[in-house]
C-alpha cells in the first residue's frame, strides 16, 4: 500500500477522571508504604505551626506590657520623681524593651532630659537608633527632627541642615517635607545664605500648595525679611540665639522656627521630672 494512503493511527482520548483516581491511589500506595514518614511530618508542621502562634503571642504580650510599662513611667515622672530616677527607668525600659516600637518613644523621652541639661552630643546619640526614616514611621520622622534641633543647638548648623534634607527627601505626608525644608531655609538665612534662603522660601510659596496657611504666613514674612537684608546689605547673626531652657511666657506660642527644649515637650521647669507624651505641650497655669 502506497505510504500516501497509509492510515494513520487514531489516538486514544485521555480520560482525565481515570488519571486523577490513578494518582489519588499512586498516592494512597506511597503513603501507606511510608506510613512512619508521613506521621513524623505530619507532627512537625503541627509543631511549627504552633511554635508560630505561640512567638506571635509572646509578641503581642511583650508589646502590651511594654504600652504599660511607659505610662507607669510617664505617671511616675508626672508625679515629681527626680530626673535620674526617671533617666534611670527610662534606661532599663530601652534595655528590657529594645525591640518593641515603644523602645524608640522611651529613646526620645530619654533625649529630651539629655537636652534639658544641653547635652546635645548624648541626646543625638540616643536618638540616632530611633531616626530610621526607611521604617516611616511618625516616631522616626520626629526623632530626626529632634536631632536637626539638637545640631543646631550644639552650634553645627551645616548637620542640622542635612538632618532637615534627609526629612524632605524621605517625607512620607507633603507637611513634613514643607516644614524640613522651611527649616532648611531658616538656617540658611541664620548663617548668612540669604541667597539659598530667599530661593528656598520662594520655592516653598510659588511651587508648593502649602498644607498649613500658617506655614505660608511665616515663609512670606521671612522671605520679606531675607529680602530686605539682601537690599540694605545686611547679614544675620552666624550663630542663631537659642533658647534652652527660658520658657514662653504664659499663654504665648514659642517663636516660630526658634528650636527650644519645649518643642520635644519637656516641661522648662529644671527642678520637676516631669516627662509627658512626647509631641505633647505642658499644660501652663494661665493666671502665671
């Protein structure tokens, strides 16, 4: 028979239930024949999915007793315990807690005695673990602010100004990215840039939509500051006047721009251990 003419072999369609059962008993015979086997690991994904619940508990229980170890020392200094009582719980609570969220607030209370008694140098170094801007989080942000404040305070404007970048650069909300770089510009015109400052002010009220109308207030004034001295020649002092530990008088809001120790909310008051939330303002007594 001619090759053309050749039939040609028709395929056997595959039943698709047949090979489904096959391998259900394929493996059925294995497991019976490795019954041990199969045991054994059966048991040993049951223990690592215990061992996974229990290390998330024992996690969740760290941090709740940590939540509740902070506030009994918050209430501890409200109640007028001495500074290096406080210092000293505050320092063992970052050595039991090191690796909860809580750690890095008791880091920032820690950096706001150093900064009451002008330690600015041990007050960065406390701070620096807590100021990963990379985890972006809001304690992360105000720890490298409070590092910015504490450069500046320290008299090393040229660091405080690159604390101010790394904020802008990494901001996560468009407020704290305005805020680093008004205080960017601040130094700038602190430290005789007045060129750097007035085009930074202008780029903040021309590009930007400002998030705070009050922010947009303050730029526009020192901009017509910055201006000003530009045309009469001027220069502003090299070294800005800081106020450490003189409080605002009551009822006043501080001066804008001007880092003090009440920014990071440490009570000015030397002879009270008073350290509240942070981010939080001492309550003042009106009639004061």
């Amino acid at each position: 028979m001619p090759k053309s003419m050749a039939t040609k072999a028709k395929k056997e369609p595959v039943n698709t239930e047949d090979r489904v059962m096959e391998g259900v008993v394929t493996a059925a015979d294995w497991a019976e024949r490795n019954r041990r086997l199969v045991t054994l690991g059966t048991i040993a994904v049951i223990a690592m999915l215990f061992a996974g619940w229990a290390y998330l508990d024992y996690r969740s229980k760290i941090a709740e007793r940590a939540a509740v170890r902070l506030d009994e020392i918050r209430m501890t200094s409200q109640a007028g315990a001495p500074i290096e009582q406080i210092r000293g719980e505050l320092t063992e609570y970052v050595s039991q807690f090191g690796g909860t969220p809580f750690a890095d607030e008791a880091r920032l209370l820690l950096a706001q005695l150093d900064l009451r008694a002008n330690d600015f140098d041990a007050a960065i170094a406390r701070l620096e673990p807590a100021a990963d801007l990379s985890s972006r989080t809001p304690v992360a942000f105000r720890a490298a602010e409070a590092i910015a404040a504490a450069e500046e305070m320290a008299g090393r404007p040229e660091q405080a100004i690159q604390w101010h970048e790394r904020v802008a650069r990494q901001a996560v909300f468009d407020f704290q990215r305005e805020d680093a770089l008004g205080e960017k510009a601040r130094i700038l015109a602190r430290t005789g840039d007045l060129a750097g400052a007035e085009a930074l002010y202008r780029q903040l009220l021309d590009e930007e939509a400002p998030q705070s109308e009050d922010n947009a207030s303050i730029w526009a004034v020192r901009l017509g500051e910055v201006e000003a001295l530009r045309a009469a020649g001027g220069s502003v002092p090299s070294v800005p006047e800081l106020r450490i530990m003189e409080p605002a008088a009551a009822g006043e809001a501080p001066a804008a721009g001007r880092p003090t120790v009440d920014d990071f909310g440490v009570t000015p008051d030397a002879e009270a251990a008073d350290v509240p939330a942070t981010g939080s303002t001492p309550e003042e007594d009106p009639g004061s």
